[in-house]
C-alpha cells in the first residue's frame, strides 16, 4: 500500500498538512486501516491514531493492531455510527479510498 515505506509516505502528508509537525493534529482516525501501519507510524510521531477495520473478516487484523499497542477497532460504518462524539478527531484518513495523496509531490 506504501510504495516506499509508511514513514515516507506520512512525511510527504506533513509536508502537505503543517498541522501535522506543529502539534494541532493531535488524534486522528483510520478507516480501512489494514494492519495498522499508517496509525502505528504517526503514534510513534506524537499522533494518537485510532485505527477503524470496516469489516468483520479483518478481525485478525485488528487484533494484530492491537497487539502492536495500536489503538484499533472493527466497524461496520455503513450500517451503524461510530463510538465517538462530532470533533473527536483533528484528522480523518483512508488510505484505499482511491485519493492519490502524494501524487504531486516530490
């Protein structure tokens, strides 16, 4: 999913997104979050993130997640609301939604 590692591609987001250095993106939320490597990398820059699998066969890899002490959890957003109140997060991403974030860039 990251051609060049996870860690480059969230330095191209930041590069994009200046919030992301200066402390004003503090929690964020991942859905179709796969094994959890993009919420696991910014977790490791100060950004709690929390990882949202979408459906019931990526079970394991929410456990995975979690075993990895990232913060995840399995959703069926289409049928129901999420857990968490309007304005729980600064930032929202998905990274299979098809959006070629870095497309213009370096």
């Amino acid at each position: 999913m990251f051609p060049k590692g996870v860690g480059a591609y969230v330095d191209l987001m930041r590069d994009l997104i200046p919030e992301m250095k200066d402390g004003t993106v503090r929690t964020a939320i991942d859905t179709g979050c796969g094994v959890a490597s993009w919420g696991g990398d910014l977790l490791d820059r100060g950004i709690l993130t929390v990882s949202l699998a979408p459906r019931d066969n990526h079970e394991a890899q929410v456990q995975f997640a979690l075993e990895r002490g990232i913060p995840a959890i399995l959703g069926i957003i289409s049928t129901q609301r999420l857990p968490f109140p309007s304005n729980s997060f600064d930032m929202a991403h998905c990274s299979r939604c098809l959006i070629p974030w870095t497309e213009f860039g370096n």
